[in-house]
C-alpha cells in the first residue's frame, strides 16, 4: 500500500516538482497552498507524512504543525519543515511547536525524498521516538532544550559528533544525566554547549537519576556563565595534568575558590587532582586555577627554575639583561622598556636615520616600499633573535602588560618587550617614524598597531602583505 504524503506550499513551480518526484518515489502525493487548506486536507485524508513550508498565507506551516499536534491520531505522523536559510530562530518555532526535522532552503529534492524515507522509517521502527533531529550547525543546543522543558519530555537527546557521541536525560523540565564521550556531568555539558557541530536526535523513554539533577533552565543559565568564563580565560587554563603552585594567597575568596587554595597550600596539585580531591568539576576547577593565574596568585609549579635552567651558563650577561628588564616591567609597567630604547637611540651614530637605525637593525637588513607618501622600511630579519633565543620565556606579568598596551588607543604591534625597547629607539629619532607592526620567525604570529594603519594610509591586508615572511614594519614620511 503507498504511503501517503501531504506536501504544503504557496511556491506552485516547487508544489509540481516536489510532486512529480514524490510520485517517482512511490508516494501518493496530497497538494495544499497554504495551511488552511492542508488542515482540512490532513484531517480528511490522514496522510502518513506531512511536508509543509513555513511562511504561507492564511495559516503558516508553525500554527498548521500546532493544529496537527493537537489531534491525538497524529501523534506518530511525521512532520517535515522547509525553512528559509539564514533564519535560525523560524526552525527552534518550528520545533518548538512539535516539528520533527527540517530541510533548509534551497534543497536538493532527492536531499528531501532520502530525509523523509529515513525519518519515516524511523518512526516506523521506533515509536518510542517521537523523531525530533536535526543539526547543531542549524540550531542552538540551548535552544532544543528550552523546547525540550517546555514539552516536560521523558527520554534522551542524543549529540554526535565526528570525533564523540553522549547525551542528556531529561524528565519533565529537569535534567538529570549528561554523558560526552568521557566526560561526565557538567564537564559533559560544557563540551556540548560549545560544540558548533554536530548531528542531534531525541529518544523518547524512561531514564534514569544521574549526577546533575537540576532543572533544565537552571542548568542552561549555568553552564552558559561557564563557557563565557572559558572563553574569557582560555589563555589562563592550564592543561589538565600540569601541576600547580600557589604563590601568594589572594585577600578575599569565595568557598570554592578557598577550597583550590587550601588543596594547593599542601603542595603543587594539577587540576585533576584538585576537581578530584574538592569534588568540583574540571571545568570549575579549571577555571577557579585560570582566575588565580590570571592574577598571578598561582603559577606553574616550578616555572621559575625551569626558566633559569634554559638559560646558557655560558651567556650570563643575557640572562642579566632578561632579568632587569622583566623586573623592571613587572614593578613599574612598560616604560622602562620604552626608556631603554631611547637610551639606546642617544648612543647611535650615523649622518641619517635608518643610518643611526641600521647600527641596531644590521647591514642589508631592509628592504623598501613608497606610498601615499611614506617611505615602508621592512625588516627581513629581527635584530633581537641572538639576544632572546637563549632567554627563559617572558614573564605572564610582562606579556599581560604588552597585551595591554596593544589594545591602547595609541600603541599596539609588539610581540613582547623587546619589541619595545625597538619602538622606544624608533621614537627617539624624531623623525616621525610610525611603527606598524611585527610578526615573529617562529610562529608566524603577527601584531599590528591599528592606529598606525590610518596614519599612513595603508588597510591590515597591505600591512599583512608586506610582514608577510618579514620580521618587522614602520614607515617615514617622505620629503
């Protein structure tokens, strides 16, 4: 016997071809133009499955989805979304009012004959699903649960991804259990909220207490704060396995925060450890152990005397040097770096200035550019690569304060401090020299001062272009 389907749209040339193909499939083809017209259609005919797109006149497919979902005979018939690309919030309404998929606008017809067989068949197989699925690229996660919490389900919403596969148990409004590959709980939930894709699809049935127990708004709110939080402090979250000290305590903390100080008071501790011996989640955890980092109450166990070791014993000006300028920088800012360049801009000798410059920058170092009236020097090389590849790594402090002044109004493009000491040995020369940027032989990491840009006429594109495989960039005005 046909199964039959009910396909729901006011676009007549996409009816006829949605028809003619539908027909080639096997299936007994209903037309309606509008949902009016498809409720009547619906409730005479009964179809199997029903397609239907959403903005229509006289009644849009969401209210002809809530009518349907009314009617107790068609708890188990499929119904199908086509929705408008680009229009995130029109698929969660869809959902929301017991929609169980959708297919994006434009689409493939065979993309849509091959989604609806396998969710009719789904349904089929499974009456204890009630075929909610879709992607996480399409709709929010957060979203599908609100949805979830409003309906007061009973049963699975199962996540995949390419990498890992879990779920959430949620029984009337609360959610119980989160399992993510091997993460548990909250840590399972974070991993979740933050993935950006991924394939989803509920299982309707019973469940189990687990490790949560909390209502499912409650949750969301949470578990929001904490991937915010993660974000913010994601250059400050140590990995797992690392161990940490604590280098002084902070005056005043909340109880979770005591609790990592006093577990790391008795001795460095990673942050495994530390989640198992508080009984937080790691991701708590990790984020309690970034906030002290951040504020230079804890650090890396050992950091200090494994920075002293990398240094040369055969090079002990060097670290001399190091040790001056990161101790300067971190008790009185970054003007001591700017100050030594220009005390070292006094001492150089030459009848010009990229002369005087050439004796930091070296010989054969430069390479040119002239536009909108400036002269774009570019170095092929930095000349601070013999003094700090024997040196111990910058200071958190150093670094935090050379991010700072990247984001001033009127600074940017350092790498780290000797990269100022260079702009304070430009700035002496008085010769209005602009600094653009600097970009590191390593990595390949570039920052440019945006300011400088509007300066010299140039867009970050061109600033790029030119760094590109270079070290560094700043510009004179010509004439």
């Amino acid at each position: 016997m046909q199964d039959t389907i009910l396909i729901v749209d006011d676009n007549e040339t996409l009816l006829q071809a949605l028809e003619f193909n539908l027909t080639q499939a096997g299936y007994r083809v209903l037309k309606a133009v509008d949902g009016r017209e498809a409720l009547e259609i619906a409730l005479r005919e009964h179809p199997d499955i029903i397609v239907s797109d959403v903005a229509m006149p006289e009644m849009d497919g969401v209210e002809l989805c809530r009518k349907i979902r009314e009617n107790a005979s068609f708890k188990d018939v499929p119904f199908i979304f086509l929705t408008a690309h680009g229009e995130p919030e029109e698929r969660v309404r869809g959902l929301r009012s017991g929609a169980d998929d959708y297919i994006v606008k434009p689409f493939d017809i065979e993309e849509l004959i091959a989604r609806v067989e396998v969710i009719h068949r789904r349904m089929k197989k499974d009456t204890s699903s009630n075929g909610l699925s879709g992607d996480l690229s399409h709709v929010l996660l957060p979203d599908i649960l609100q949805m979830l919490e409003q309906s007061r389900k009973k049963g699975r919403l199962v996540i995949q991804t390419d990498d890992d596969k879990g779920y959430i148990s949620i029984d009337n409004g609360m959610l119980l259990e989160a399992v993510f590959g091997e993460h548990r709980g909250e840590d399972a939930l974070v991993r979740m909220f933050m993935l950006k894709n991924g394939r989803f699809y509920y299982q309707m049935g019973e469940v189990e207490e687990g490790s949560i127990m909390k209502s499912i708004g409650f949750t969301m709110i949470e578990v929001a704060k904490l991937c915010d939080e993660i974000e913010m402090l994601k250059e400050f979250i140590p990995d797992d396995e690392v161990k940490l000290e604590i280098i002084k305590t902070p005056p005043s903390t909340d109880d979770e925060t005591s609790t990592i100080i006093r577990l790391l008071q008795d001795s460095p501790k990673s942050i495994n450890e530390l989640a198992e011996m508080s009984g937080l989640s790691v991701t708590r955890t990790s984020i309690i152990a970034a906030r002290l980092r951040k504020d230079s109450f804890v650090e890396i166990a050992n950091e200090k005397d494994r920075r002293c070791m990398m240094v040369s014993k055969k090079d002990p000006i060097k670290f001399a040097l190091w040790g001056m300028l990161v101790g300067n920088i971190e008790s009185m800012g970054i003007l001591p770096a700017l100050q030594g360049g220009e005390a070292i801009a006094q001492a150089l000798e030459g009848n010009d200035v990229l002369e005087k410059l050439s004796e930091i920058d070296g010989e054969n170092n430069y390479e040119f550019q002239s536009k909108n009236g400036f002269r774009f020097v570019i170095l092929k090389a930095c000349p601070f690569t013999p003094i700090y590849k024997d040196i111990p790594p910058w200071s958190e402090k150093a670094m935090r304060l050379v991010e700072a002044y990247n984001k001033r109004s009127d600074g940017g493009g350092a790498l780290h401090p000797l990269c100022l000491v260079h702009k304070g040995i430009r700035s002496a020369m008085k010769a209005g020299i602009v600094s653009i940027g600097c970009r590191s032989g390593s990595t390949g990491k570039m920052e440019i001062a945006e300011h400088a840009l509007d300066k010299v006429g140039i867009s970050k594109d061109e600033a790029i272009a030119m760094l590109e495989g270079k070290a560094c960039l700043f510009a004179i005005k010509e004439g």
